[in-house]
C-alpha cells in the first residue's frame, strides 16, 4: 500500500475527496496548533 490509498478501499475519486476534505479541516482546526518535533497526535475523529 502506498502513502495515497486510502485504507477502506474507496474508489480513486473517493480517496482524493476525502483526502482534499481533511486538509481544508487541517487548515481550519489546527491552524495555531504546535506539536513538538517526533509528537504522536490522536485525533477524536480517529
């Protein structure tokens, strides 16, 4: 598996629209957030 499928084996077009989906709520949620170099970070929605 490469870094660009998504794990559940939805189609291409599915897997970019969900992937473009988490960078705009990536830009939006953590846009002031600062993790130290090496940080583990588990997100609620996982």
């Amino acid at each position: 598996m490469t870094n660009n499928e998504y794990v559940h084996g939805y189609s291409n077009r599915e897997a970019l629209r969900l992937k473009d989906q988490a960078e705009t709520l990536d830009d939006i949620i953590h846009n002031d957030t600062v993790f130290p170099k090496g940080s583990l970070v588990l997100e609620a929605g996982c």
